[in-house]
C-alpha cells in the first residue's frame, strides 16, 4: 500500500489581491502567514493603554489569550469564492474561513468565548455569552455583577486589535479596498506621507508612554502561470461557483506542491505614531469668553452660555454633570452644550424628539464643527447623522469636509458629535441595528467622557415621555453626563427631574432679566420679545368641507404679503392637508399677479430624499434676510433657527404656541413683527388642556389681541394632565434593560420581539415611491395605522415588501411578503410604481403623486381590526391568479 501523503496546513492569516480586483486572473496573490497575524494582534493587545479595562488584574490575560487562539481554526476552513456585481460580472475574489471561530478552544473559557465571539459582537452573542460566564465560575460572576459590560468591553479590545492589524495589513500588501471595507473600526489610520510605512491612528489606543508600535508584516507571494491563467480566463463571469472553486483548487495545489516556510516570506516593517502627542491631546483650562472667541472673535457668551460652560467643561467621569436647562427659544441653549464638549474633547450625543430637525441641526453644528476644526490643524473631527435608516458620518479637517470612500458601517457611533431621534437612541441603547455589531452602540453609549444632551424636553408627552424619562433615569444611573434642554417644560414633568441641577432662564426672573439685558445691550437686539398679536377666532374648521378655513389661511397670508414689501413669512398648520392646499392657493395668486416671492412647502410627508434641501434654502434665504413664505406644519415648530417677520398659525396648545412664536423676530430686529392665530379650537387630536384650562388660555389670548405678545402670560397656560405611566411600557423597558445590562435571558424574547414602543404602539413602516430607472425613489415613514382602513384608496400597483438579513451572505435583501406575525419584527415597505400602472391593465386608480407636494393622500392597503390587546391588519395580494392573504399584529394602546 503506498503511503499515506500528509497534507499541509493552510497556514493562513490572510489574503490579499493587489491591483485590479476585477481581473479573471490576479497576477499576484499575497499569504500572510497565520503566526505572523496571530503574533502582531497579540503585539498589539500587549501594548493596549490598561486604563478603563474593567479588570485591571486579568482582562490583559484573558485577551491575550484570546488573541491567540482566536484563529487557530482557519487553516481547516480556508476556501477562495467569487463575488459577482449587479451586472453579473466579477466584483472581486475574496477569500473565507467562514466558521472558524467555533473551532478557538482553550482553558480559560472567558477568553474562549471572546475567541469565538471575535467576529460578530452581535447582542444575541454577547448577552448569551455573559450569561453562561456568570453560571459557570463564580469570580466570573462577581466581576459581570460589579461591571455587567466587562465581557463587550474586553472583547471590543480584542475586536480593535484584529481590525487594526487588518487595516494595517491590507496597506501593506497594497490592498486598500479591502482595508477601507474592514467594518466595525473606531479608529482613523492615515498614511505619514514624510515616512514610508509609517502611518498615524487617532484616538492613540496604546500606552500614552510609547511614542510608536512596530509591527513586521510578512506574506508568501504566488504568482499565477500561464496555464492557470487559460483555465479561469475560459470560465464566463456569470459562473460565479466555477470561478471561485477554479482558484481555490489553484492555489490549493500550489501550496501542497511548496515547500514555503515563513523563513521564505518578504518582510515590511511598519511603524504605528499617534496623531497627535499626549501633551496635544490634553485639555487645557478654559473659560466660556476664551472658547467663544476662538469660535469667533465677535462671539461673546451670553449669561446662560457662560453658566452652562462653567459647569461642563473638563468634568470627570467620576463627577459626571446632571443638568436641567431652561431657556427661551433662541437664547442658544445648543451652543451652551456644543462648546463645552468640544473644548472638553468629549463626545457629545443630541437625540431630538423628531427627524425633520436633523437637518437644521446638522448645519447648524457643521458649521462650528469646520470652525473648530481650523484650530486643530491636521485633525479629524467628525459628526454622525443617524437617522435609524440611514447613518452617515462626515469628516471635517482643517475648516472643511473631507470626503472618503469608507464602508458606511464603519466608524458605528464613532464621532465627537452624534446627531440622532430619541426613538433611534432607545433602539441604538438596547442594541438594535444591523444583527452583527449590534452590540456597538451600548458599548459606546456607555463609555467615558461622553455628554448625552436631550433637547426639546417639552416635547415628549403619555407614552413617549414615560420612554424618554425611563432613559434618562437608566443613564444617570449608570453614571452618564446629561443634560435636559428645554423652553416650555411643564412644572408637572420637571419633577422627575428633581436631582437635576435647575438652570433656569425662563422662570427665574433675575436670570431672565440679566439675559435679555445681554441680549439687549451686547447682541443689539432693540426689538428682543416685540411682536403685535391678532387672534382671528371667527374662523372655524369644518371636517366635512375644510375649504374655507384653508381658504381664510391663504387670505390672510396674501393680505400680508401686501402690506409687506419683502416679507418673510411662516404659515403653520396641523394638518398636511391643509398645508397643501393654502400652499396651492398663494401660489397660485401670487402667480396671477406676476408677485416674484419664493413660496415653500415643507411638511412630514414631503419625501425624505428631498427635505434636506428645501430647508437649506429656506434657511439660506432667512439667513440673508431675503423674503419668503413658508407653508408648513408642526414638523418646523422646534429646533429651526428661522427668523420670519410674521406668523400665522392655527390655533394650537399654548406651549406649540411658544414654540411657533419663537421663530418669529427671534433675532430681535423686526421693529414690525406679527403673530396671527387663526381659528376658534385647538384641533382635539393636538389639545393637551382641559376645559378649565382651555378657557384660561382663550381668556389670554383675548385679552392680548390687539396689543403685544406675552410669552410669560401663555406659558402660565401650559398645563399637562397628571402622567400615568402605561404599565406595559415600564415592564418592557425594565425587561430589554435586563437583557442587554444584565443579560437576563429570560428577557430575550421580549428584545427578538423588536417592540420598543417609543411614541406610540403603533409601528411605522416605509411608504416608498418608485420612480423610473435613473431616478431616485422617494420615500416617507409612516404610522402603519395610516395605511389602514375598512376601505379606501386602493392603487394600481401598490405592493408590500419585507427587508430581511440573511446571515448567510450577511447582506439585506427585500422581497414580497410571505410570512405573517408580530408586526415589531419586520422591516416592511409599501411600494408604489405608478409607471409600471401606465402599463398595466389593473383596474385600479393612479396614485397621484406631485414631489412638490408630498404623499398628501395615503394608500389604504390593510383592512384592521381590534382583537382583544391586540391590532390585527389584513393585506391581500394576488399571485398565480390566486388571493393571498397575510396577517400582522401589534399592541393595542391602552383606552
């Protein structure tokens, strides 16, 4: 019998492909050899800065350990595969082990499980992970107890080390496609283009002791012949198994065929500085007056700023701040939190309470941020929009963006400011995200030196306040900096605050005073607070035949437009529907008079594709002190910093009203500014007063028709019914908090189940309008119950779409829906092709749709029903010339 030939390991650490990653037949293929990844990770943890690992005494073993045999497992699973573009031609090969974590065993379990769990830092894995260490060794237990993120936290170390090996390997090797799509890295590597093979990371996550790591890269070099360059130049693209079974056979064969031993490797030496020096990065002392003016030269803080700036800047973790700030609108209460962590270098979080004030925001904190960033010559700095759907991270240096080709999910929460919606915080704070790393944004929600800022406090009432006040409970418990921004807070909900530093410069006079003194005297506000009041409370809204009060709101608004030679105007709404259609009117009449004046529409239903770029030229125009009118609704009432002449809003709840007011002479120099309320009643979907204290608020708006407007006066109307808490919202909340923090399973399947209800128990999901091929869909999320009737508009080919992960490729993909269920686990979309209905024989209407306007009427695709606790919604579809029908349900809101 002949002898048994012994094949060799495939020793692999990594793979790279330089050049065109394209091309059938790679000239080049470099091996980084196993021991020499597995040793350089290890380098790195070795040298990883011991402050804030949670063990000091051996989370340094246990990730050492892990490191090094966290990929003893590849040489068993190492295949090469093929990856096809849309158009079915060759992306690129890459290279898998896929399964090779489960293959780590060691002594040490701890570090077993972080060698197993490397690659995915998923909640699922981390909460299951904990919990097994707990029960199994009671040292374990106690150090999961004393800091329940102790397991995420050394993992996260040992997650970094291999990503920046990786990303440093693939430099290297001449790889930096694959080294820029490398997924969850905190840091910014950059080339030192003084010194070749040197490059610099910032934050600097070693001992602040040492001035570099050296790391020596060595890799086998294969190089395709030509016969095995025939063989995958004949496979078409299209055969995309054939192509990458083909290659790996190849290289499979060379490498039996060798004799390579890491003595036959080439050999790089790379250095790894820090960005910057520690003695840089250190925060020196400051005041409010010497940051302002270097913000700019004219920027003086005002007596509110200056308190705020005293009392953040440069605290420690150890003492972190708990602050509630009440100041009126337009006082700059965002510059007051902004400044402060940017000098401190702290990471500061802005969860507002809706999606349309990102964008004013995020060009608001642009602007300071490029600013900031001309200080610090040649550094990064960063702000991250996340929107739940769409998270994007722009790089600022030296005054100006800097854009890079970076894989999206990279950089997940890593910016100095994160800009986000209080429902993606209470998603992002309980893990929710993309299945693997998700994870991340607890870990980093959770860390040091960061201030976590809840703006528009007011604005949360019933079920979204029980949410909001059960976060900020949970993170001051949990010993973050936070602070709680507010105009219009009701006394009955600063209560629950009562631990909180009080800033007030609203309700404390002396404040109040010293403010608009400064306002007065410094900012030459001549006009601060003037503005002349009208309540036009004639006008009533019938719900059957709406027309004439949108009618009376046009009128009144062409009226105005007379009086004024280049008014800027903002008209304000409840309904989108009525917004519309006064939009429609004034424009329409302006046009008919050959009026030249710039009129916008601005309202939730207006697609999200287009938002953004209709406030920047309003704001562009407001800003220049240009003339426009602006027909909105409630969704620009907070965060805008507008500056109209006149306001004309219907009747609303006195704190909206406060609200509406402050974007009118909000910079005090209108010597002629006007608010007009319109209508006899607040809306009842809208009303927060009872009878008493509707007609305390009418008594007032009476009696100051005619004379000037008095914030003092309506904010003495603002009154919220005692808040109950829904039960049912407090035990989810405590039960996903278990789950994440305490890795209590017990509590997983209320996490699988994806219900946080943050403004309602009413889901929503994504109206989606497709447009022709070259075109960009528009798209809306709406409640799902908008969608939902016993009849109603019906459209020709409106279909309902399920987004789902497949773990397999790791990849999300969407198709029609097929499975019913809980309604809190899906990603649903409802589709609209109105072209492909030009085409059709479907007897149902056109869906009517005009970008300019919005999704004004909304398809009614679900029939719904109450069953018990529950919503049903029904949804049926035709397929094969067959009815289908598919179920969902969702919490009933308590009556």
């Amino acid at each position: 019998m002949a002898d048994t030939v012994e094949k060799r390991s495939f020793d692999f650490g990594r793979v790279f492909i330089p050049g065109d990653k394209a091309e059938k037949a790679p000239p080049e293929i470099r091996f980084q050899p196993l021991d020499n990844h597995v040793g350089n990770v290890s380098k790195l943890v070795k040298f990883w800065d011991d402050k804030g690992l949670p063990d000091p005494e051996n989370s340094k073993l246990r990730i050492l350990e892990a490191s090094r045999i966290h990929d003893m497992g590849k040489p068993q699973k190492f295949e090469m595969r093929c990856e096809l573009n849309g158009q079915n031609r060759l992306k690129k090969y890459i290279y898998s082990f896929r399964g090779h974590r489960f293959l780590a065993q060691s002594d040490n379990k701890w570090a077993e499980k972080m060698a197993i769990g490397h690659h995915d830092f998923s909640a699922q894995e981390i909460c299951k992970d904990t919990y097994q260490l707990k029960q199994s060794n009671s040292d374990y237990r106690r150090i999961l107890e004393n800091r329940p993120l102790a397991y995420a936290q050394e993992l996260y170390v040992l997650e970094m080390c291999d990503q920046i090996e990786a990303e440093l390997a693939c430099r290297t090797m001449d790889d930096e496609e694959q080294g820029s799509s490398r997924t969850f890295m905190d840091f910014t590597i950059q080339d030192n283009s003084k010194k070749p093979f040197t490059y610099k990371i910032d934050p600097w996550p070693f001992s602040p002791e040492l001035k570099s790591v050296e790391l020596i890269f060595q890799y086998w070099e294969f190089r395709l012949n030509n016969a095995q360059k025939d063989a995958l130049n004949k496979i078409p693209e299209k055969d995309q198994h054939k192509l990458g079974r083909t290659l790996d056979s190849i290289i499979k064969g060379w490498w039996q065929q060798s004799n390579l031993t890491e003595s036959d490797t080439q050999e790089i030496t790379v250095s790894l500085e820090p960005y910057l020096s520690p003695a840089v990065e250190t925060v020196e002392p400051c005041n409010a007056m010497q940051f302002y003016q270097q913000i700019s030269k004219s920027f003086q803080p005002n007596p509110m700023q200056a308190e705020m700036f005293e009392l953040l800047y440069g605290t420690s973790p150890a003492d972190p701040p708990a602050v509630v700030l009440k100041g009126p609108t337009g006082s700059g209460k965002t510059e007051a939190v902004l400044f402060p962590a940017l000098a401190s270098r702290c990471r500061l979080f802005l969860p507002l309470p809706a999606r349309s004030l990102l964008e004013d925001q995020k060009v608001r904190i642009e602007k300071y941020i490029k600013t900031f960033s001309k200080l610090h010559p040649d550094q990064e700095f960063s702000l991250v929009v996340d929107t739940g759907t769409h998270m994007e991270r722009y790089i600022y240096q030296d005054g100006a963006r800097v854009v890079r080709n970076l894989n999206p999910r990279r950089h997940l929460y890593k910016g100095d400011v994160i800009l986000t919606t209080i429902d993606k915080m209470l998603y992002r704070f309980f893990a929710y995200g993309d299945n693997q790393k998700s994870f991340t944004f607890p870990l980093r929600l959770n860390r040091g030196k960061s201030l976590i800022c809840f703006d528009e406090a007011h604005s949360y009432d019933e079920l979204s306040f029980t949410n909001f006040h059960s976060l900020v409970t949970a993170l001051y418990e949990a010993g973050q900096a936070l602070v709680v921004m507010t105009a219009t807070l009701p006394e009955e909900h600063q209560e629950y605050f009562r631990d909180f530093v009080k800033v007030d410069y609203v309700g404390d006079s002396d404040k109040a005073d010293a403010l608009r003194s400064f306002q007065n005297d410094v900012l030459d506000r001549p006009y601060l607070d003037k503005r002349e009041f009208v309540w036009q409370h004639n006008v009533e809204r019938n719900s059957d035949d709406p027309s004439s009060f949108q009618t009376a709101i046009a009128e009144t608004a062409l009226e105005t437009i007379k009086k004024r030679s280049s008014p800027r105007i903002l008209l304000v709404v409840q309904r989108v529907v009525d917004a519309v259609e006064a939009y429609k009117q004034i424009k329409a009449e302006l046009t008919s008079q050959n009026r030249k004046l710039d009129v916008y529409l601005y309202h939730g239903r207006i697609a999200d594709q287009l938002r953004p770029d209709i406030y920047q030229k309003i704001d562009s125009r407001d800003s220049a002190s240009e003339p426009y009118i602006l027909v909105t609704t409630s969704a620009i009432e907070v965060g805008c910093d507008l500056n109209a002449e006149v306001l004309i809003t219907e009747i609303c709840p006195p704190e909206n009203l406060i609200q509406r007011v402050g974007r009118c002479n909000r910079r005090g120099n209108i010597s002629d500014a006007q608010v007009i309320v319109i209508g006899n009643e607040i809306p009842p979907f809208a009303n927060s007063l009872n009878e008493d204290g509707w007609q305390q608020y009418r008594d007032s708006l009476i009696a100051m028709s005619g004379h000037q407007f008095d914030t003092q006066e309506i904010s003495a109307c603002i009154a919220r019914t005692p808040h109950v808490d829904d039960y049912r919202v407090v035990e989810i909340f405590s039960m996903l908090y278990d789950y994440i923090y305490g890795a209590d399973l017990t509590c997983q399947p209320a996490h699988e189940r994806g219900l946080v209800p943050t403004r309602s128990w009413t889901p929503s999901v994504e109206l989606r309008l497709v447009r022709s091929e070259n075109e960009q869909h528009h798209s809306i999320s709406i409640p799902v119950d908008r969608l939902a009737a016993t009849n109603g508009n019906v459209y020709a080919y409106t279909n309902l779409f399920e987004r789902t992960y497949d773990i397999e490729t790791t990849q999300w993909k969407t198709e029609p829906v097929k499975r019913w269920g809980d309604i809190y686990k899906k990603q649903l979309i409802v589709e609209i092709c109105p072209e492909l209905a030009l085409i059709s024989f479907d007897d149902a209407c056109l869906y009517d749709y005009d970008e300019e306007l919005g999704f004004v009427d909304l398809p009614k695709i679900f029939t719904k029903w109450i069953q018990g606790a529950e919503v049903k919604l029904k949804y049926s579809y035709t397929q094969s010339d067959k009815i289908h029908t598919v179920i969902y349900s969702y919490v009933n809101s308590l009556p």
